[in-house]
C-alpha cells in the first residue's frame, strides 16, 4: 500500500516547480508555527511609474537586477535558515554551474554567523531531493577554481548530505532533514558546522 | 570638542533617508564580518517583459504587491534578526498608525520562533533613535485594538528601547543596541523576551 501512496504523491506533484513546492512547504510551516521562511523577491530597478486615477500604480520602466543573496531565508526554532534551491537533470552528479559566486560568498557570509546553511537540490531524473549543507557546497565550489571536479557526485551527496522524501503536507518536509543538520553540526565538537 | 564631532555626523547624514543609512550600516556589518542583513526587495507582480535583441530584459508592466513581512532581516552571531524601519516628525510619542497589521503578524511569528525583532524608531525632529522590542509594540498594538492609546509614549520608549547614538561608521551602529536586547532578552529567565 505503501507504493499507491507514493504514486499518489507523484501525481499530486506534477507541474509544480522545486519553487512552488517549497513556497507551498513554507505556507505549511508558517501555518504551523514550525517555522518562519519566504522566498525572497526578485530585486527589481523601477525607472518610470504612472499613477493612473482611481487605480493601482503601474510600473512601466524597470530591470531585473542581480540578486545578491540566496533564495530563501528565515528563522525556525532559533535558528537562522539560508538556503537555494536548485535542480538537475543530471543522473550521477549536481553540476557546479547552477550556482553562482554571490551565492557562494552569501551564504559564505552567514556560515560566518553561524547560519543553518544549505541547498535544496532536486534530481529531477531521479525523483530524489536532498538538503546539502553549505559547508562542503563551498568546498566543492573552491576547489573547482583550482582544477577540482565541475560538478558533486551523487554519492557523495548521499553521504554528506540529508536526504528529504516527499510528503503530502508539507510536499516538502526540508525540516525534518534541517534537525538533523543541525543535530549533526551541534555534535561536532569544536568543529561547528555553521562555521567554516 | 565632542560637540564639534557630533555636528559633524549630523552634516554628513543629512538628506539620507533612515533605510538609506540602515543600508549603508549593513554594508559596514557585512564588509567587517558582523552580520548578515538585508533590506528585502519590494515584492513586485510582474505582467509584461520585453526581450530587445542585443540588451537587457525590460519589464513594460507591472505592479506593486502588498509585502508579507517587515523591512530587513538576516543573521548577527547565531541570532536571526527582524525588523522594521520607521519614522516620525512626532516629539512626545511614536504613532502607532506607522505599522501595519501584515507587519506585527510577521513579527509575531518570528518571535514564537525565537527571532530578535524589534524596531529601529527614529524621531526626526529630535534626532533620537531607538531599538524598540517588538514585544511591547505588540502589546500596543493590541491593545490599541481594545480601544488603548493610538500612540506610544516617548517616556516609555526611554524605558523599555534601547537608545542608538549616530556614528561616523556605521552611521547607525544599531547592534549594540542589539546586544543590549540579547542580554536582557536572556537574563528574563522563564520569561524569554524572544517569546510571546
Ligand atoms: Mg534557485
Ligand atoms: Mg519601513
């Protein structure tokens, strides 16, 4: 029975981006007084606005502007929560090339902090979703500056990061993979997770 | 010759907006590895996007969206941070009419996360600044609603905020104040000033 149930997630799940799900995983959390997490939005330059009468201001003139933070942050039990969420279609590894630099030295910045810091990544392919702390994210990221490999294999991802399965409410229980991030940087003595 | 010191900052800040200067405080936490803080983008409806050949996307219509949160937050040693920036021309009291509903429910979550959130409360007029836990502002807030005072007092903003003295750099050195709250959050044993 177990199976039918997964197949009904799966179908439920169909057509929502990582995004969506997470927003929708959030929505639950806050509802919940478990946890207090937004995506944040786009930065925007506006350059020209009309005011019409009787109706809302319309922007006429504006451009995207780089981001320079990460996708999501908040706070949950104390904690400072700082993540991206990214996904591939990628079989056997999460290529480096979805991340860009400010989002490296951001979060970086907040491991310094001692954030809770990490990516939510999506193996599209595969169905499979996992928390990866930030701390061997930016590893990876530094040594493949000097010649190191271009992408993180999925076995390694498997060992140090924490596996999340999909669920029905929340479809994306990131949480219950967080306490174990931050039960396992909390473990290391004297070498705090949070803290590079 | 402190006197001379103190005119010359208020020279300097003069024409500065108070999010201008929060900003420009965040950029020196930052660059010095103090904390992590941010203003949050304005969240925006985008409907229309043009994609010129040769050159950047410009967005041809769009609209402003109501935000969900408050103005600023991010991570300083361990602690997440949230808060709002306000102001008023008023001498004797802060209005209560500067904040919205959207705001004190987003404080009010934060705080049953354990998040340091308060007020940064400038008075124009007479150049005074305060940290203002989100705690009593609440409590105002809700009372107001129950036919109470439509203003906070500035005696009691004496009493119960935590004063900022502008500087050179960062112009707003507000995280002394932070600490100031940190400490007497943690010394109100049983009754943690992080929760409601
Ligand atoms: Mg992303
Ligand atoms: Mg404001």
């Amino acid at each position: 029975h177990k199976r039918a149930k997964v197949q009904q997630v799966r179908f439920d799940n169909r057509g929502m981006s990582l995004e969506e799900e997470i927003n929708e995983s959030n929505q639950f959390y806050l509802a919940h007084d478990l946890a207090v997490i937004y995506k944040k939005p786009i930065p925007i330059q506006i350059v020209k606005v009309d005011y019409p009468r009787r109706s809302a201001a319309v922007i006429k003139e504006a451009y995207f502007r780089q981001a320079s933070t990460t996708d999501y942050n908040g706070v949950y039990a104390g904690y400072y929560l700082d993540f991206e969420a990214k996904e591939t279609k990628n079989k056997t590894s999460f290529p480096l090339k979805n991340f860009h630099q400010h989002q490296i030295e951001h979060l970086r910045h907040c491991l310094k902090q001692n954030g809770i810091c990490f990516v939510i990544m999506r193996f599209v392919t595969l169905e499979r979703l996992f928390v990866y702390p930030a701390t061997p994210l930016i590893r990876a990221w530094d040594a493949q500056a000097k010649a190191g490999a271009k992408s993180i294999p999925l076995h390694t991802i498997e060992v140090e990061g924490f596996e999340v399965h999909y669920g029905l409410n929340p479809r994306i229980p990131y949480l219950t993979a967080v306490d174990q991030l931050i039960h396992y940087s909390e473990s290391q003595k004297g070498v705090h997770y949070g803290k590079q």
